[in-house]
C-alpha cells in the first residue's frame, strides 16, 4: 500500500522526489514530535507543478495540516494554495496508572509516560512530569486516561477552613486578629474570611498563613 501511495505521489509530482521534500519539510515542522504519519488528502486541479512555499507557515488544526504550496499550470503561471494533508502526530505523554480522585495533590508517580497519537486527543496533553508540580485533580481522572490541561489546576496556597492571621492596617499600624477562611484561593486572590467573634470579611491572601484586609 505504502509502495503505491509513492508512485502516486511520483506521478502526481513529476522531477524530484515530491514525497522526499515532503517528508524533509515536514520532519522539520515537526520536529517537537517523536514521529508522525501523513497523507495527502486533497490535491489542486489543472496544473503542471506544484512546489512547497516556505515563505509561508504550515497550519495544522486537529488531524490535518495544510501545506502551502505554489501550483503552477501549462503556462506558468502560478497560484498560490494549500494542500490537506490528514495527520497523525506522535508525542511522549502522561497516562494515569490508577483512579485519581478530585482535587487530590498529582506526583509523578501517579502517571506512565507513554508514547500517544495526540491528534484525537480532547484537550490539550501534558507531556512532563514537571508540569504537574504544585498541580491538583480538577476532576476525578480514572485510570488509563491520558492527562490534559484541562484536568488539572494549581492546588490552592490557603483551603476552606485553615487557619489564618487577619491583618488590618490603620496608618502604621497592623493589627492582625485570627481568623478562618471560608473559601480556598492562592495568592493574590480575595476570599472570605471568618474571625473567632464570627465577624465576616474579605480578605486577599499574601501567603499560606496570612490575609489582608479589603476595605
């Protein structure tokens, strides 16, 4: 089959190699996969050459990737176009080897690093372990399913019900006062906050043990 798609290419693109300077264009384009598997899906009509333009980008959207390419005709003259091309693109990513519940705190050695088609792939894959540092479960991810952004959100610097040191500032002064929080968030973020009187304020984190008083 292979054997017959080249010959098909060879005819369609007649001098060099066509396939071969596709092939190099792409592994060049591609370069940040460890291997990927094309076919040329669609082709322009009525022309006598077709050469691939490298002043413009190759654009890829789902299983496809769209060359563009200079299509010359009996004449001469030339067209700028694109040819389809269906896609399936390879990359090291992470898969979970066991049922993860929601919000649980993810380590490396929660997930298999596999090789994956990631085209077909819904959302966007994460590949590195490193990425998952200081990363929590959005959701529950059951086991065997491959890890995508989508999943995944920073763990919060202060949860629901920590404790906190409330700081109010008056001029110069800071006056702190100990509180709970009734919301989780990371830094920089405002959440409600509870004092021992059941006073309720909001408050914006400045680190995991301390609020700020929003006026």
């Amino acid at each position: 089959m292979l054997a017959i798609f080249v010959l098909i290419l060879l005819q369609l693109f007649p001098g060099d190699s066509f396939e071969s300077k596709l092939q190099n264009y792409l592994s060049e384009k591609l370069s940040d996969y460890s291997r990927f598997t094309f076919k040329v899906n669609s082709l322009p009509v009525n022309y006598s050459r077709i050469e691939i333009d490298d002043t413009r980008q190759l654009r890829i959207s789902n299983r496809y990737a769209f060359l563009p390419v200079h299509v010359y005709d009996a004449y001469s003259n030339v067209n700028n176009s694109f040819i389809t091309i269906e896609i399936e693109l390879y990359k090291t990513v992470l898969k979970a080897n066991r049922k993860i519940e929601r919000g649980e705190a993810l380590s490396g050695d929660m997930f298999d690093s596999i090789e994956a088609e990631i085209t077909s792939i819904k959302g966007t894959p994460v590949f590195e372990t490193e990425e998952i540092a200081g990363k929590r479960s959005r959701t529950v991810i059951n086991e065997g399913t491959v890890l995508t952004e989508e999943l995944i959100e920073p763990v919060p610097d202060v949860f629901r019900d920590s404790k906190v040191i409330l700081h109010v500032i008056k001029g110069s002064v800071d006056i702190s006062v100990d509180a709970t929080a009734r919301q989780e968030g990371r830094i920089g973020e405002i959440i409600r906050v509870i004092t021992t009187d059941n006073k309720i304020f909001k408050a914006r984190i400045i680190d995991k043990q301390n609020v700020l008083l929003e006026d």
